[in-house]
C-alpha cells in the first residue's frame, strides 16, 4: 500500500510518498512559495535527478495539482496513491487520536482554528484540495495534539478562573505529539521492554522544542501549553516565564497584542538572549569566541531542559530512558552533555565518548547507571503514514 503524507503550511507543501510493505520512501517534495512570487517545487524520487519547476503557484489547489502530476507521472509507472495521511496541528479535545476525514471531522478543524490560527487554515486548504482531487480514496488527519490528550486535568489545567477553561479552552494541548510518539515507541524497541511498560523522558529539541513525560504509553504530561510558546527556551521564543511582564512590555514598549506575540514569538529565545542568532550552531561558536552574551543564552537554554528532566523524573517516580531527538537533540552532543551533568544522583551518567561519537539508535549512559539515555532520529511522516495504514486497514 501507498501512503502520500501531506504536510501543509501557510506558504509551503512538505509531502512523502510511501510504501508501506518496506516502509520505505518511494519520493517526496517540497513546494515552496505558494501565493508567493517565485514559486519552486523540487521533487525527489531516490534512483533519478530532481525534478525541479520554477512557476507561479497562486493557491495550495494550483500547488496540490502540480504536484500530484509530478508524482504520479505521464502513467508510464505503477505510482499510485492508496490513502492520505494529512498532518493537522490542532485537534483541541476532539480528538485523541488520528481519524478519517468526513464534513463533520473537517468541522470540529474549522472550529480549532481560532487555537491555531496559523496553522489549521492551511492544514484545511491542503486537506480540501486533496480530497479534490483525489476523491475515491481515504484521508486521515494525523493531530499533532491528540498524543498528548491522555494528561489528566491536574497536568492540563491552568490556574485561572474556570471559564477561561470551561468557555474557551484554555489549557495544555501539547505539540510535536507525532514525534513524541514515534521515537518512545523506537526507544521501547531499544530498551528492550514492552512500550505500555515504559517510563519515559522525550526531548524534541529543534527549533521549537518540547519534552514530554510518558508512563506505559501515554502522556502524563508535556512542555508545550495553550500555545506552542510555553516551556523550554527555543531559537526565538520566549518558553516559560512570568505572564505579569507581558503587561509590564506593552506598556513601556507601546506594543499591541499583534506586536506582543511577536516579541514573544519570533524576537525571544535564543536570539533575544544572545543577539547573535536563532541557529543553536552560532550561538556556540559565539560563545566558544568569549560572547558573554551567548554563554549566558546556552546556559538558559540548558538549565532550562535539565530542570524540565528533574521535574518529570519526579512526577513518573523515576524512568526507563531519556530520549533526544529533533535538530539538537540530535546532533548536539554539547547540549546533551551540558543538559545530563552533575545528574548521578537521579540515576542519569552520560559516557562522554558515546554521547561525543554522534551514534543514531544506541544506548550512550554509562554502564550499570539505571537511566538510560538514547538519541533516536524523529520521523513525524513515518508516524503519520503508520496511523494512517492503521486506519485505513
């Protein structure tokens, strides 16, 4: 069976093509642009040069259309589509897992859209055109939310008045659930143990970043709040702190609720505490070079996960494994080893020549500690083609 994994954004479509007898990626592309003047689209089959198309594209239907002619030839190739898993971000209490699409699936997203307002529109765009054209065949919404539904209302709710929660649903929805999910599940594989036995730290530490706290596979709780703003530092968002300076900033700063979010959102994080970047890579060169300002962000944005790691070993009562995943989470052995020192006393010894030989899939603590502690590559289009066989099946 074929599975096309779409991932629509405001101005760009991610998609994968899979073959789900081998899991293997039969192509995949990317669509940049679209609405934009200087529209791209390149297209990857492994075996043959990319496909590149320089064109206008004015909408994620024109987009949808040209892609899915690139993808599915002139019919001279047995490429064909089966089902479509379409990545949404935002399900709010709807959903607690993936599910195929109807009208009133499609609903309930409309109405989520005002908690995700740059995301869920284009999701629906992309979903809308998908269905368009290609009708006859199932697609299913894949919730970057729906993970993380099974934290208990002592984990979700905030402590404002009930019918910031009652009226409007404001709480903790969670993100990067897809990617949470696929690597606990691979760590399960690693450890050794059945996954609905395990306690379990994931840190998807990317450009956004979260941590979740999983006990026998099911979220206890996670990082991210009402917004994907809350939690752990990240390239320029703020994470965590005091709401009363949100107030305190529009005043001194003159700033509208629009201006706020922005300051928060893409002003903040790493590049508001070093003034040298976003990219976790300049920030380290910088404060290698003797920024002080930068030294001062990395450790922010280190203490900040270590802090998050001993607050979830103490709500699951210790834990199997710690799992890094996403840009850094991977690729930085620097921050895992800033993040896991001086942590013995919770179980948690980092072999420091493991940790620096950069192995994907591997166990690097040190023997005989009872923590261990993985890097497993995320893949949120593998997770998102697996629920979408599983229901199509």
């Amino acid at each position: 069976m074929n599975i096309l994994v779409v991932n629509v954004g405001s101005s760009t479509i991610k998609y994968q093509l899979f073959d789900m007898e081998t899991e293997s990626v039969v192509c995949k592309g990317l669509l940049d642009k679209v609405g934009i003047r200087g529209s791209t689209l390149e297209h990857k089959h492994p075996g043959k040069d990319t496909i590149r198309i320089d064109k206008d594209i004015d909408d994620h239907k024109t987009g949808m259309d040209l892609i899915l002619k690139v993808l599915l030839g002139d019919g001279t190739e047995e490429v064909h589509v089966d089902a479509v898993g379409h990545r949404v971000v935002h399900g709010g209490e709807s959903f607690s897992s993936s599910v195929v699409i109807d009208e009133s699936v499609i609903k309930v997203i409309e109405d989520c859209s005002s908690l995700a307002p740059l995301h869920n529109p284009p999701n629906l765009m992309g979903i809308r055109s998908c269905m368009g054209l290609l009708p006859g065949i199932p697609h299913v919404a894949v919730f970057d939310t729906a993970f993380h539904q099974t934290m208990k209302p002592e984990n979700y709710l905030y402590a404002l008045p009930r019918e910031a929660y009652e009226k409007y649903k404001v709480r903790r929805y969670g993100f990067h659930g897809t990617s949470h999910e696929f690597v606990s599940q691979e760590a399960a594989k690693i450890l050794g143990k059945p996954y609905g036995e395990c306690r379990m730290i994931t840190l998807h530490l990317g450009s956004g970043a979260s941590m979740a706290a999983i006990r026998n596979g099911l979220v206890v709780d996670t990082s991210m709040g009402f917004t994907p703003l809350e939690g752990l530092v990240m390239g320029t968002r703020t994470g965590d702190m005091d709401p009363a300076i949100v107030c305190y900033l529009m005043d001194k700063l003159g700033l509208s609720p629009g201006e706020m979010d922005s300051y928060l959102n893409k002003k903040s994080g790493l590049l508001g505490l070093s003034g040298v970047s976003a990219d976790l890579r300049y920030v380290i060169e910088a404060a290698d070079s003797g920024d002080i300002h930068a030294k001062e962000a990395l450790e922010v944005y280190c203490l900040r996960i270590k802090g998050y790691v001993g607050n979830y070993m103490a709500k699951l009562n210790g834990c199997d494994c710690l799992v890094f995943t996403a840009g850094v989470g991977e690729n930085s052995s620097l921050v895992r080893e800033r993040v896991l020192e001086n942590m013995d006393a919770l179980g948690i010894g980092l072999d420091r020549e493991k940790n620096r030989a950069g192995c994907m899939n591997c166990d690097i603590s040190l023997p005989g500690t009872p923590v261990r502690i993985y890097v497993v590559p995320t893949n949120e289009e593998l997770m998102i083609a697996r629920e979408t066989l599983e229901l199509v099946r």
